[in-house]
C-alpha cells in the first residue's frame, strides 16, 4: 500500500515535468484528483485496514494529495502567467490632445497671477478712437505715434473722438474701464494691438500686450514696484530680480521701465541680455494727472499707477522662442511643444 | 546719441570711472547702450528719452550727472555780444509758426583749414566727422549746448534770406550731393534765387562751405519741431541737427551757442565779428513755479523724505527750492528743463535723484472689484475645454485682404487707410480666411493631425455701427475628421454650453457645400459646412476643409447652469436592426422614426455599421443601428423590448425608400 503511494508520487513528479500546456494540466488533474483517480481509488480502500494502518495510510495519502494540488496549482498559475505575459517594450498607443496657444497660455497665466492678489480682467476694444489710443492718454496731437507710421488708421468716416484705428497698445483699456466704472479699480486688460511695421524676426504688425493698473485713495510709486516684484517672482520663478529704470510716457509721471535679471545667465550677461544682465520686460509709472482729470477723476484725491508688457516678448524670453513669426506661423510642430504652462 | 568722457570733463571735471558713469546715469534714465575706449577718451551711446531734449547736449548730461552723483553743476553762461548790426541781408520768416526765431551772424574774412586735434577729436568721438575748422565748430557748439548751427558761404548766397515753405516741385542739392524733390511740407531757408538749405535738416551745395570760402553767414534759429519731423521724414533723412530740433532746443542756450561758434570761428580761423542780427522773439519761458506739500509728494511715491532730503536733491538738479513750514515747497525747475511743469514731474525728479531702486516694495490694498468680465473667463474655459477635446489653438491675424473677402462675398468689411501690404488691407469679418491658411501651411510640411480653434474677434461695419465681435472657429482637414468630427465638436461644445433644445438645421451657404446652422429658440448661434471647391481654389487650399464657426456671444447668452438631473438604474436592453437607405432619405427622417416610435423606452441609439458602396451608382446604403431600450421606472422584460422593437422595424419598413435587411 505504502509503495503505491510511492510510486504515485514518483508518476506524477515524471508527468508534471513534461506538461507544456494548460489542457495537459487539467488532464493530469483529472487523472490524479479527480473521482475516479488512483488516489480516490486508494482512498476508498481505508475502512478496510486496521486502526494502526488507516491512520499512517490516511495521513500519507493526504499528504500525497496535497502536494499534487500545490504542485499542479502552482504549475497552473505558472501557465496563466505566461499567456498573459505581453511585450511591454511595444511602442505606446498615440494618443492626441490639443493645447492651448502659447500666446493664449502666457497672457492667462499673467492675468491669473494679478488675479490672485484682487485684480480683475477687463478685456478692451480693437477699434479705438484718436481720444482713447491718445489724446486722453496725454499723447498730443503732433506726437510721432500719432503719425501713420506708427499707427493703422480705418477707413471710417471720423466723429467727435477722432479718428479711427486700430489700438496701437492696451493703454486704451485703462481710458474705458476709467470713464464707465467707479473707483477704486484694479484692472488687468489683456489683448491684440497692431502697428504697422514690417514683419521680421522680431517685429509683427499684430502682437499681444497686456495692460494693468490700480486707481485708489494712496496708491503709491512703491505699491507699483510691488505690485510688479510678486508678478516677477511668481511668473519667472523666485530667484529673479527687477530693476527700475526711470523713462518717459506721456501717460505716467514718474515713468519707469522695467528690467529683469536676465534668467540665462542669472545676472552675469550673455548673448541672450547682450552682456547687460537685465532683459527689458516692461513700461509702468503712476497715472498721469491729466489722464485722470480725462476720464473724470480728480488727481488730488485719487492717484494710481500703469504698466504694460508684451506677451510675445515675454513668451520669447521665457521659452527661448528668437523669432517672433513662429506665433503666427500656427505650424504644429510648434503649436505642440508647450502644454498649459 | 554719442557723447564722450573728455567732452563732458568740459564742464564737470570728475574722477568716477567710465563704467560707474554709465550706471549712475543708466539709472538715472538715461541709458547708455555701450562704452568704447578711443585713445584717452571713452565713447558714451546712449538711448536719450523724447521728453530730454537737454540731454542731447554735453551741458545737460553734465548737469545730470552732476545731479545724480550728489552734486551741483558749478557753470558761467558767458556774454552774449550782439554787436555790430547786422546790415544789408534781409531776413524773412514767412510763418512764425515754423521758424519762431532765427539768428545770424556775419564772420569775414575766416581762413579754412583743417581743424587742430583736440576739435577734431571732440567732433568724431561724438560720431560726426570732421570737415574744416568752421564746419567742425558748428558741430562742437551743437554737441556742446545742443543747438544746431549751420554756416553759410556768405558769398554765395544771393540776396535776403527767406525762411519759408517749399514750393511743390522745388528741388534741393544736400550736402550729400543728392538731389531732393520737396513739397510743402518742407521747410526750406532760402535766398532770391534758390534754396540754400533745408531748414533744420540739411545744408544745401549751393552754398556749402569749402578751403575757399572767405566770409560765413553763422545760421542760429529754433524751428517748429513738428515742421522738422514732417520736413525730414517726407525726403527721408534723418540728421543730427533734425534729431535735436524735432525734440526741441533752448532759448536761451542758442545764443550762447551762436555767440561761441563766433569766439570760436575769431580764435582757431581769425574770423571777423561783421554783424548780429535777430529775428523772431523767443518763447515765453515756461519755468514757473511749482507748489506741493511735503506729504503729497511721499504719498506719491510711498517714501518718508524729509524735506532737507527733498530739497537737496533737487537743489543738485538745478531747481530753485524755497521752503515754507518744513513742508511746503514752491520750487522752480531750471531754464533748460521745458518738460518739468507739474509737481508729479518734481515728484519724479526727487525719486530719479534718490534712485528708483531704493524705493521700497509694498503691495497695494486692493478691494473688491465692482466690475467684472465675465465673457473673458467664459473664453479661457472654452479654450480649455476645446484643447481637452483633442484641438490646437492657433492665433491668426486680424488683417486680411479686401480681395479674399470679396471671394467669400463680404461687402461690410472695414478697410485700413495706411495699410502696409494689400495683403493686409482690411480688418476679416470671419476667422475662416486665417484659419484656412494654416491648415494649408500644415499641409505643406506635411504635418498631420490638424485640428485647430481660434477665438478672436471680427470686425465689420454694420449701417453706421462699428461691430467687433467674439468668434469661435474650427478647422479640420477631411484627413483629421472631416465634416462629421466637427459635427461632433458643435455637439460637444452644446453639452458644455448645456444647450439641450437645439436643432441643426440644413442651410445653404455661400462659399459652403453640406451646410449646417445650430439653431437654439429660433437664432442662429452657430455654422458648420465644407467649404465648396470653387472657394477652396480661390483662398489657394488643395485639400478638402470643414469649418464651424460659433458666435461666442450667443453662446454666452443661451448657455445654462449646470443642474443634477435623477436617472434610470433599470437594465438597458439593446436589439439591433440593418436597413438598406435609398440616398435620398435623409437619415433625420430614421431618426424621426425612432424617436416617434420608441418615445420614453428610448435610451439611445448608435450606428454599428455604415457600408458606403465605392460604386456610385448603388441607390443603397447599408446602416445597421443598435438601438438601447430603457424604462424610468422598472426593468423592461425580453418581450416588451421585442414588442417595441418590431413596432420600430415595421415603422421603419414602412417607410419609403427604407428596407430591412
């Protein structure tokens, strides 16, 4: 009796080796463990033996039949894997997502920053007015951006603001959001604006500007600096600085531009900041009182401050994009190197 | 704008470095560009603001330097002789208006030559070349005080001296010996016969000063800086002396000017003093005095001067500064500066001379906003969602041509008055004209996948109304989808707006074959359509695209809240049917059916299987739909769902030119 078991265990170990597939498993489970296996049969003879034998038979039958289920479990799991072993090394499926241009990007990220600390978007119009683009802005009338050089003028018959055109900044928006809302304003305005000069790497007679500003009781020089110190940092990343250099816009008194440590060389000058350190990123100053007194507010009593700052400029210093055309261009080689930046 | 260091030693004799100098006036506005050493001298290019005409002078930077390194300009304005009068030359101003005075002065007997070194050397390290001695001092006085003078040969001018308007036609030999045809928008100076020079711009030949010359006539005056910039830009020169009157000069400092090159021209040619002579007044001097309180200006600012600070500052600027109380200010800016006229431009003298850096950073109180608007995030999201389905935003142009939308049949375009290409002459009434652009322009380098959106506005005149209006357009090849992805993209962009009671609607439209309008309570807030061949081969696009267009603004005005809707968890059970369509039932009319027969039980339904036969001669078209049945209340049993759907198969085969396969 012994001896079957024995020999069962050494049939089986011979089998198992040679199966290589899951039919030929299940055969042998059938052949070992099923109803009417070999086991079974010696299982039935039990009650026919002494006391002494059924308890050291029984135990080494069970024993045999536990080691053939793990065997064959194990070998079963084994198979399972194997079928559903894939190439993991078989290319990726493609799978296609638009984005967002980054032009569109950049202006909505600068607009969200100022978002964050109250202010709020106002978009303006393309076609303006000789009042809005300039004389309210302090631009008089024999100034050199006034000229059909530098601006495109439409052809509509003119009324009692003057000419129109088609805005040659977004300073405009400050003039609209003044005349039609009350104070006090925190506004950012971003948008198209076209001059007529010749497309080149880095000119186009259409490019994208953003324009904010503040008007309250006590706005001061300083809240400005600012104001602009927080865009900086939280846009380009917290280890630039600014520099304020003062200028001259007729639409701000004091008038400064603003320059940024130059994020390639970190200060130390390169070919991108023309060894200067500072990349120019944008013009600002406190409101002009007489663009106040224009849009009905009294400079005694309220004050604010301006900036604005070209989006293709800044997308370019940003990305390390050199030629302006590229934005226009909508070719999806470049369309789809930047995702939601 | 060059200048140099010994130049500048001139009048203020200071040990700061070069490079130091660059900063501190760099800071101070005035941006220097680049330093180049010459010799023992350094070469200054700086970027001179409009509203500094003084700082197209050695005077005015030594001043300012002097005033932002904490110091005050130590200087003699010497004394002007205006003797002996100036007899027998005439002179004539036509319009006061555009020569407002004009000073000359005879010197005789002058000996051309070359000049000596250190004339020389201030002229070209300035960026002028040297002629001759009377020539170079002309430019040595203009660097100097920054008012252009300009020598004649007195013997060769014949007759008075006219300052007047060209006359149409009237040409000019420069001293670039090039011939300028001038209108009248030039001003010329001129004598009885021709003219001499172009007023504030050029010299002419006729009257150039050569090694020959014996008598000079010194020309001294302050045209209209608008008459100069529309003079120069007309014949298309640009000059050193029509730089500095196109951004003003002094009053004052021309005589001092005219009077130097006169001491000058005695001393280094042995010229003769032969007469003065003055026409014109000068411009009532602007510096009056200005008026602020203390707290003002530090309100303006953000700082806490004080006012020996304040007054410190703007005493080293060259601004008288009285003080009353310790606080109130009545300062008056010195004569030179014209542009310092209200006390927010002494508000920015004080910050420029305290240094713009130093100010402190603060963040302003903002409160809340009473305006807001509200279409701009309605874009930003439209955008988002629109890239998330799977297309690329572009940014196009706002120009187009007048030809172009003529081809697509629009009359209320907005043209431009000074367009720079005809390519670009009028302002696009639709985004279809851009678009199409790029999807050729991809096609070209063979990039695929072009899916593409623009939101931007339009443009075009509507009776006497100005109209400028937010649009969404989509883009597609027939490679990348064709007309039915953009379907699905109308279909989608419907879900996001929530717009549930639309219609698409067949339509015809110019320039579209396969029209469809997206009609919701009875407007038209969108289009979508092939473009048909004719129109393809006029815009110069080859391969075949689906455009939509969406007017953002009726968008915005039907789109509605999201709100949760309970729905049905009973069992969809789906039975499927295959028809044979005859090509001129319009699948609506199916759908119809389906909609009207199945009613409540309809959960939905798709198309498995469309067989489109390659031979165009099949009248049929095999669709095999999958239609899904649901009941809100209960779970439909196996002979419900098969009533209903034989009821659907028999409408169906009922209808004409429909069978059942």
């Amino acid at each position: 009796m012994h001896e079957d078991i024995k020999s069962i265990e050494r049939e089986f170990a011979e089998e198992i080796e040679k199966v290589s597939s899951l039919q030929e498993i299940e055969k042998l489970r059938i052949k070992y463990l099923g109803r009417k296996s070999v086991i079974n049969q010696l299982f039935s003879k039990i009650p026919h033996l002494s006391k002494e034998e059924k308890a050291s038979f029984g135990r080494n039958l069970n024993i045999l039949k536990q080691k053939i289920t793990e065997c064959i479990d194990s070998k079963v799991s084994l198979f399972r894997d194997k079928e559903e072993k894939i190439d993991v090394t078989f290319p990726a499926e493609g799978i296609y997502f638009g984005r967002k241009h980054i032009l569109t990007s950049v202006s909505e990220e600068i607009c969200n920053i100022f978002e964050k600390i109250g202010f709020v978007v106002v978009e303006g119009k393309e076609i303006e007015d000789e009042w809005h683009n300039f004389t309210a802005l302090n631009i008089p009338l024999e100034h050199p951006s006034r000229e059909a050089f530098d601006t495109f003028y439409l052809k509509l018959p003119q009324d009692d603001k003057g000419k129109y055109l088609l805005r040659s900044h977004t300073s405009p928006s400050q003039i609209r959001v003044m005349e039609n809302t009350s104070l006090p304003l925190a506004v950012i305005s971003p948008g198209r604006v076209y001059r007529p000069d010749k497309v080149d790497a880095s000119h186009s007679f259409m490019f994208f500007q953003i324009e904010g500003f503040c008007v309250d009781k006590c706005i001061s020089f300083s809240h400005l600096k600012g104001v602009l110190l927080y865009f900086a940092k939280s846009f380009f990343g917290d280890d630039v600085s600014l520099r304020f250099r003062p200028h001259f816009f007729p639409f701000t008194e004091p008038s400064a531009e603003v320059d940024i440590s130059c994020m390639i060389c970190k200060g130390k000058g390169c070919s991108v900041c023309s060894r200067k350190g500072w990349l120019e990123i944008l013009g600002c100053g406190m409101i002009h009182p007489k663009v106040l007194k224009h849009c009905g507010i009294n400079p005694n009593k309220y004050s604010g401050f301006a900036f604005g700052m070209g989006v293709d400029r800044i997308a370019m210093l940003k990305y390390g994009i050199n030629d302006i055309r590229l934005f226009y261009e909508n070719d999806t080689r470049f369309l789809r190197q930047f995702y939601e930046v | 704008m060059k200048f140099s260091l010994n130049f500048l030693k001139e009048f203020f004799d200071t040990r700061i470095s070069p490079q130091r100098i660059a900063h501190i006036l760099t800071m101070g506005g005035l941006e220097i560009e680049s330093i180049e050493q010459v010799g023992d001298d350094y070469i200054f290019t700086a970027e001179v603001t409009s509203n500094r005409y003084d700082w197209l002078s050695i005077f005015g930077i030594a001043y300012e330097l002097a005033g932002l390194s904490g110091k005050k300009l130590k200087f003699n304005l010497p004394k002007i002789i205006r003797t002996p009068h100036l007899k027998g030359v005439r002179i004539n101003i036509e319009d006061k208006k555009d020569c407002m005075v004009y000073i000359a002065r005879l010197i005789k007997n002058v000996e051309i030559k070359t000049s000596p070194i250190w004339l020389k050397e201030r002229v070209k390290n300035c960026g002028i070349n040297t002629v001759n001695n009377v020539v170079d001092i002309t430019n040595y006085c203009m660097l100097k005080w920054g008012n252009p003078l300009h020598a004649f040969d007195f013997d060769k001018i014949e007759g008075d001296i006219y300052i007047r308007r060209a006359k149409k036609g009237e040409s000019f030999v420069g001293l670039d010996d090039k011939e300028y045809v001038l209108t009248e928008d030039n001003l010329v100076i001129s004598d009885d016969k021709k003219v001499i020079a172009l007023a504030g711009v050029m010299g002419a030949k006729s009257t150039e000063v050569d090694f020959t010359t014996k008598n000079i006539l010194l020309e001294a005056a302050i045209f209209s800086p608008l008459r100069i910039r529309r003079s120069r830009r007309s014949v298309g020169l640009d000059t050193e002396s029509s730089y500095r009157f196109e951004r003003n000069v002094s009053d004052r400092l021309l005589e001092v000017a005219s009077y130097e090159a006169l001491r000058l021209i005695s001393q280094i040619c042995n010229g003769i003093n032969a007469g003065y002579k003055k026409t014109g007044r000068n411009r009532p001097s602007f510096s009056k005095t200005i008026s602020f309180d203390l707290s003002q200006l530090n309100r303006h600012i953000g700082e806490a001067f004080s006012s020996f600070k304040v007054e410190r500052i703007l005493t080293n600027f060259g601004f008288k500064v009285k003080i009353k109380n310790k606080k109130e200010f009545s300062v008056v800016p010195p004569f030179f500066r014209l542009d310092v006229r209200l006390k927010e431009d002494v508000f920015e003298e004080v910050a420029r001379g305290w240094g713009y850096n130093r100010i402190k950073e603060e963040l302003p109180p903002v409160k809340p906003q009473k305006t807001k608007d509200e279409l701009y995030s309605f874009k930003q999201k439209l955008r988002s969602f629109l890239a998330n389905l799977g297309l690329n935003e572009i940014v196009t142009y706002s120009l187009t041509s007048d030809n172009k939308l003529s081809v697509l049949g629009e009359k209320s375009f907005i043209g431009l008055d000074n367009p720079l290409r005809v390519q670009e002459n009028a302002l696009r009434t639709t985004l279809l004209l851009g678009m199409v652009e790029c999807i050729q322009h991809n096609i070209n380098q063979k990039n695929d996948n072009l899916k593409f959106f623009e939101i931007a506005n339009i443009y075009r005149k509507d009776n006497n109304a100005i109209v400028e209006q937010p649009f969404l357009g989509c883009i597609v090849d027939e490679e990348s989808g064709g007309f039915y992805y953009l379907k699905g993209v109308a279909q989608k962009i419907l879900e996001f707006l929530n717009i549930k009671d639309f219609i698409f609607l067949e339509a015809k439209e110019e320039c579209f074959l396969n029209t469809l309008r997206i009609v919701t309570k009875e407007k038209c807030i969108g289009t979508l359509g092939v473009l048909d061949r004719e129109t393809l081969q006029k815009v110069n696009v080859k391969s075949k695209v689906s455009f939509f267009e969406l007017d953002i603004n009726m968008a915005y005005k039907f789109k509605k809240e999201f709100k949760y809707s309970p729905f049905s968890r009973y069992p969809v059970i789906y039975r499927d049917v295959s028809l044979g369509i005859k090509k001129d039932v319009k699948f609506m009319e199916i759908e119809n059916i389906i909609r009207g027969c199945v009613k409540e039980f309809l959960h939905h339904y798709r198309i498995l299987d469309i067989y489109r036969s390659k031979d165009l001669s099949e009248e049929f078209l095999a669709v095999t739909l999958r239609v899904f049945y649901q009941a809100k209340d209960r779970t439909l049993t196996s002979c419900e769902v098969d009533d209903l759907h034989f009821k659907l198969r028999e409408k169906l085969a009922h209808r004409e030119g429909v069978v059942l396969r």
